[in-house]
C-alpha cells in the first residue's frame, strides 16, 4: 500500500519542504532542444478527415487543422462550451433502492441485484461541443507541388507549405496562450493571396461579416443525448436564458497589400502579399453550479477584449511570446533516440517491419505537447478528447469518464515534469466534491463525496443510466478514491506540505468517509467488503451461465480503498491531524477481504472464480495495484506481481488490450514489472493497432477509428515508467528499456521525493546519471542489473555511497547536482 514516504525510504529523513506555488521548488528547468525532426510530425499531403489533422491548443481553445491547399478548414474548441447547464440530478428512488441491491450482490442473486441497480441510476452527463470552423477558401488554379504538412512539437506551430507555379504559398498557426487567442498567417512569395475567409457552427447560430471582422454568434443544446443512446429527439434547443450555452468568436483579419472586403457572412481577400487571422472566442459558462445565462453582448465583448490587449503586438511578439511560454514548458524534459527519416506516416508503417526507436520517443514528445495544449492552469481538464472535438454528439460524450478514462490523462504529469498541467484537474476536483457531496447523501445516505462513472463541465457525479444502462459501466461508484491517487502522488513527487494540507487533505478525507460507510460486512467471512460492486465495464457469468455485473467485493474496489485509507493515514501524520479519523481508518483496513488467486495462478477480478464473460476484456482494473497503484511490486510482494502478471498475459493471449487505452494500460504494466522485452513490443503493438498516421490514439468503431486521447497520454506515462521508477522506496534507472532502444539519453524525468532524473545509455548500458534535488533528503538508488558506479561526483567533490542490498543510498541538500558514472560490473 501507499504509506509514509519517509518510511518506504525515498525522502529520508526530513518529510517537510519548501513550498513555492504548489510546486515545492522542484528544479524546472529549460534547455535548448534542437528543432528538428526529432520533434516534430510532418506529412507529404493534406488531412482528408478532421481526425487525421494536427491539433493545436492552449488549454482553453483548441484548433484541428488538415491542411488543404484548395479549402483549409480549421475546427475550433472552447473548454467550456459543453451543452446543458447546472441541475440537480436528485433520484428519490436510489436510497431506498439500496438495502434491496445490497442483500441481492451479498446473498448471490446477482441478477436481482443489477435489475435493482437501475432504479439508482440518475440522468447521463452533458457532452462537449464543437465551436465551429474557420474556412479559408483559396482561390487560383494550377498544380500543387512541394507539399509540406507539419506540426512542430518544440515551438507549438503548425505549418503548411506547397508551391503552385512560381508562388511559394506558406500558412502558420498557433494558440496562444499568453494571448488566448488562434492566430494564423498566410504568406504568398512569388505571388498574391485571393482567398474567401468564413465561419460556420454545427450548433444553433450565426455568422456576419463588417469591416475586417467575422462573427459568430451561437447557442449549445440544453441537452444532447449520448452518442450511444436511442432517442427521438437526442438534441435538443432551449430559447429560455441560461438552457444552453451562448458562445461567441470573432476573427480579425489583416492584409499586406491587396483588399478585404467584407459581404453578407464573408471576407474576400484579393491581392494581398501576406493575411493575418486572429481568432478569440468566448462562452456563457460562469461556474459548475452555476447557469451560463450572460447574454450574447457581453460573451462577444469577452472574446474582443483579447483580440483588443493584443491588438499592440505585432505578429512576430506574438508568436516569440507564444513560444516561450509554451517552451517553458515542453523543455523541461526530453528523450532522445535514434530512428530513420522519412514523413510520420512512413515512419508509422516501418515501425511495423523493425522497431523504430526515434518514432517513440516522437511518440513521448507528442503525448507530452498534447497534455500542455490541453490542460493549464485554470483551464477544464482534459477530456476523453483533450480539448479537440468536431461532433455535436461526440463519441462517448466527450466528458469526463472516471473508471480509467480521466485518470490516465493525467498519469505522464508528474513524471514528464508537467505537474503545472495537473492543476486543472485538482481544480475541477473542488467542483465535483461539492456535488459528489449530495450525491453521497441523497443517493446513498451516506457523509463523505463520491463521484461515478461519468463527469462533465458541471460536475455531474451520479450514477447515469435513467433507469435503462446497465450497471456494469453506469453505476460503478469508485471515480472519488482513484482521482484522489492524482492528489496524493501530486505530494510524493513534490513534497508540498501547504498543498497536501490546504487542496489534497480535504478531498482526500471525505472520499475516505464515503469509502468507511460504503463498506458492509460479508455474511459468510464477517469481514469487510463492498456491495454493490462492479469490475469496470466487464461482465461475469453467473452460476446460470448468463451475465451479471454486479457482485460484492471486486478486486478492484479493495485496492482503491486500501490505497485510499493508506494514504489518508499517512497524510494525517504527516499534517498532525485527524488522529482518530486515521486510527479508524487502520482498523477498517484490517478487517478488509483479502485478494485472491485463482486457479491458474491469476490475480482474481471478482471476490469468486466467476467463469469469464470476455477473457480478452479492454479493462483490466483488478490490476490496479501494480500500476498505477503501487500496493504489489516485484521486489516486495513478489507472489502478487507474478499474479498480475499471469492475468496481464491472459488477457492478451485473449485478444485483449486492443483499444488504444487498453494497450497503454498493458505497456505501462509490463514496464512497471520490468519486462523490458514485453515493453517493448506493447509500445510496437500500440503504432501497429492503436494509432493514426498523425499518432492520434485510436478506439476501433464500426464506423472508423475513433479519436480518444487517453492512449496518448498512457503511452507516455509508459515510456517515462521504462525509464526511471520511484514508487518502490528507490529511484530505478533503466528499470525496462526496450532492447531496440540500444543507445539514447532522456533528461528532465521526475521521481518521487523532489528529484529530477537525467541519463544516458550505449549498447543498452547505463553510461552516466544525473540526479537533481530540490529537496534535502536521502535517496536509494536502484542501478539496471550488470552495472555499477565508477564515480560520483557533486561538483569536484566525491559523494559516499552506501550500498545495500536493495541499492546505493546517498544523501543530498537541495540543490545538488550529483553524477554517476556507471559501466559494467
């Protein structure tokens, strides 16, 4: 389980820090990266779907972009733009529903107990919305030739380049952050622009044109159904103010040379050297809980006034501040490794006849620039898209899924030293608590907050469904204990005191009381287990042979409670508060059901042996305490690491770990197990299965592959986790290098315990490693099996190691720079 760093050995003896802005003083530090095509993706001909274009985004705007050299269609997102608006969401039914639920799962009457968890099913979530499209009609015939397609990862631009005749025609674009706004240049060398500008909205609006200026005015549904869901009427309107959302953007055009004519809903370009586009938009959306009712006069005055602050800078300081900012970020970390050239595409395709390292570490690069294009500060988190959505009905809503979706979005943060990006997660945390707070009372009757399998931008936290879904997605009631995992690995790699106390703690507590009062007592055992209980979204077979969802005391239930408790334990001491809360928390963890083996030597999903409705299952929950848990490692339970690892080859060798998550999810297991041959043919299995040509994570659908970002996100988390692991009392080094990756460096990697992980490796040896503190404290180092130091160095001064059996300890003050030089041995 999750306990008191300083026990498991990875702070040494001083638990306190220096907190500086949430970060703790953690070393973030910048440094030149060459900007080549090591960093960037680039293509020979233009996106034909909106899913195979290049993404840009600064947290709140977001814009996919194809590349079309006749027709550029650039699809714009707003975080906030979601249809509906705050409601209750109460189910009188749910609380007396409960008892009859409960007896049903513990006395094995499993399908009386799913027929009667849809009587606690509330309403589904509201869905992410598209703003509209900006389209940039080009006008002059001719052959297209020297088709260049790019998305520059290090600088955060987009770049479109073809020749026709003898005019070079050249298009740029960014989101700024600094600036809020989307900015894009088109440049004719050799020749002049004739182009007709507009914007269009799939939802309720309008467009106009005056001056330079476009504008769009529209309105979100009230409601939209799910994708998946069967209704008349799945979309649908609301005059009324406040039923809906009301969002504005307005672009600015400027031209060198030439004209801009404005007419009807268009601009008209003619003859221009160079035309600038400034896009700011803008939504109704006040807060979670409250209605987006301001009206469409000051949404547009908000999107203006960023076009206004801006309107001193030319474009050059525009785009040196946007890439500074954005650099600030993306070079806190880098991953070098060698691969052959060729476009992305290319790339992709060999990677199926011979591993490509560099295309990894492309792929690493690439996960890291989507999570700072779509989560900042004071931004909506992340959703099951980013920010990145074309649908009116998105796949799956768009929303925030809680039972694996919304976690892994966020598992690269701390490890890729993104830990500023995690922020809007924590702030959104604060939302859904509040309602996850009447939902735990009216729901359940129970103290505490809990949160269910979907979210949105207003913090729904119920069990969805309508009385229709079944239980095994819709009622699973755990989201609250796995997000606060988010929290408490926020301080393990910070050290953050003032955050652990003033964000985490309290979150962290009342998901613990909702856990407590969840827990019932098995009839058989006596001891403590959960019911109802739900293995995300897979099924059993009952002892009739036909599938049931609900049971008492999944495996992964357990594992997030303990985790949980643990965590609240330790968070307690170290606070110095809440003593008698954390007692009864130890004596609850004490009485819990214990994990079981089944019979061929797997970690058991469900409290039984149940015969297996889809052995090759996407979800595999139970294996959560490997990874992203951290209660079974190989090193210290290794009889619970080889169970996982015999169900994670079960599931595989079932045809599982096919969606694009899934398969993340499964690299990062054999990563945390340090298989470095099964890593390394997981990340080979995701390119070949689980991505587009552009690297998007994919989801298979009858009707194409579906853009989910979630895979992204894990797959990087992956790759840090071959490189440096500290969730085991020790920073390990190279702990599951693929062996394709013979020779390469990564800098900027986080460990727990406020240090930053520098290496560098040949002929798959660890050569030299430099470990950055920003904390005083011990450390126990972990070397790859064969090597050993030849020298450690803090500046001309020799540091003394002490070995161990588990490793070298050695200790530091913040701010050291201690270097290890390895070879054989």
């Amino acid at each position: 389980m999750s306990a008191d760093l300083t026990r498991r050995g990875v702070l040494g003896g001083g638990a306190a820090a220096v907190s500086v802005g949430g970060l703790a003083g953690l070393p973030l530090r910048a440094q030149p990266v060459a900007p080549d095509d090591a960093h960037r993706l680039w293509f020979d001909s233009p996106a034909t779907r909106w899913v195979e274009g290049l993404p840009i985004g600064n947290g709140r705007l977001g814009a996919m972009v194809r590349g079309g050299t006749e027709r550029e269609i650039v699809s714009l997102n707003e975080d906030t733009l979601w249809s509906g608006f705050p409601t209750a969401n109460a189910n009188p039914q749910a609380q007396a529903a409960l008892p009859g639920v409960r007896a049903a799962a513990l006395a094995g009457d499993y399908h009386a107990a799913d027929d009667r968890a849809k009587r606690m099913q509330g309403p589904y979530s509201n869905s992410y919305a598209p703003l509209g499209d900006l389209t940039i009609a080009m006008t002059g015939g001719g052959t297209v030739a020297d088709y260049r397609r790019e998305l520059d990862l290090d600088q955060a631009l987009i770049g479109v380049s073809y020749r026709r005749g003898a005019t070079r025609y050249r298009r740029e674009m960014f989101v700024s952050h600094p600036a809020q706004l989307v900015v894009i240049r088109l440049t004719a060398e050799g020749g002049t622009i004739d182009a007709e500008l507009s914007l269009s909205t799939l939802l309720r609006g309008t467009a106009t044109a005056a001056g330079n200026r476009l504008v769009l005015h529209g309105k979100a549904p009230a409601y939209a159904a799910p994708n998946y869901q069967k209704v008349a009427e799945p979309i649908r309107y609301d005059d009324a103010a406040g039923k809906g959302m009301m969002f504005a953007a307005v672009a600015e055009i400027a031209t060198d040379g030439g004209s801009a004519t404005s007419s009807n809903d268009r601009i008209m370009v003619k003859g221009a050297r160079s035309v600038e586009i400034r896009i700011a938009a803008a939504t109704g959306f006040r807060r979670f809980d409250q209605a987006p009712d301001l009206p469409i006069a000051t949404i547009e005055a908000k999107a203006v006034a960023a076009l206004t602050a801006a309107r001193g800078q030319g474009h050059a300081a525009l785009r040196a501040a946007h890439i500074a900012d954005h650099r600030s970020l993306y070079r806190r970390a880098a991953l070098t490794l060698a691969g052959p050239t060729g476009t992305t595409a290319q790339r992709r395709a060999g990677n199926e006849r011979a591993s490509d390292p560099g295309l990894a570490a492309l792929l690493f690069h690439f996960g890291r620039y989507l999570l700072i294009a779509s989560s900042r500060a004071g931004s909506q988190p992340a959703n099951l898209q980013g920010i990145w959505n074309a649908e009116v009905r998105p796949p799956w809503s768009s929303n925030h899924t809680t039972n694996i979706n919304t976690e892994m979005n966020y598992w690269p943060a701390e490890v890729a030293n993104l830990a500023d990006c995690h922020t809007a997660l924590f702030d959104w945390l604060d939302s859904v608590a509040v309602r996850g707070r009447t939902v735990a009372s009216g729901y359940y009757g129970m103290p505490g907050w809990c949160l269910h399998h979907n979210s949105d931008v207003w913090a729904m936290a119920n069990p969805v469904g309508e009385g229709e879904a079944t239980p095994v997605w819709a009622n699973w009631p755990m989201g609250g204990p796995w997000l606060m995992q988010h929290l408490w690995q926020h301080y393990t790699f910070s050290g953050d005191l003032v955050f652990l106390r003033t964000r985490a703690w309290p979150l962290m507590r009342g998901a613990a009381e909702f856990c407590a009062a969840w827990l019932v007592a098995d009839p058989v055992s006596g001891r403590l287990t959960t019911a109802p209980s739900i293995s995300p979204e897979n099924e059993f077979l009952a002892p009739d042979g036909k599938k049931a969802s609900i049971s008492a005391g999944c495996t992964m239930d357990l594992a997030l409670i303990r985790e949980l408790f643990a965590n609240c334990i330790a968070a307690a001491a170290l606070l110095e508060t809440d003593a008698a809360f954390a007692t009864k928390l130890r004596g609850l963890v004490e009485r819990l059901e214990p994990y079981r083996i089944g019979s061929h030597g797997e970690l058991l999903e469900w409290s039984r042996e149940f015969a297996e409705n889809e052995p090759g299952h996407r979800h595999i929950s139970h294996l959560y305490p490997l990874y992203p848990g951290d209660e079974f490692t190989p090193r210290r339970t290794p009889k619970w690491a080889q169970a996982v690892a015999t169900s994670m080859q079960r599931r595989e060798d079932n045809g599982g770990a096919q969606t694009g998550w899934s398969r993340a999810w499964a690299t990062c297991i054999w990563a945390r197990m340090g298989d470095a041959a099964r890593s390394g043919r997981s990340i080979d299995a995701f390119f070949k299965s689980s991505t587009l040509d552009n690297l998007f994570d994919t989801h298979p659908s009858d009707k194409g592959p579906i853009f989910q970002i979630d895979g992204n996100f894990g797959i990087t988390a992956a790759i840090a986790e071959m490189l440096v692991q500290s969730h085991d009392g020790a920073i390990a080094l190279l702990p599951a290098l693929p062996p394709a990756w013979r020779d390469g460096s990564v800098r900027g990697l986080r460990a727990r315990g406020g240090v930053t992980v520098d290496q560098s490796w040949s002929g798959g040896g660890l050569d030299e490693a430099t470990l950055h503190f920003a904390r005083d404290g011990e450390v126990l180092v972990r070397l790859p099996a064969g090597r050993r130091v030849r020298a450690a160095r803090n500046g001309r001064s020799a540091v003394p190691l002490r070995s161990e059996a588990a490793g070298l300890r050695l200790r530091a003050r913040a701010g050291d720079r201690i270097i290890l030089h390895t070879g054989a041995g």
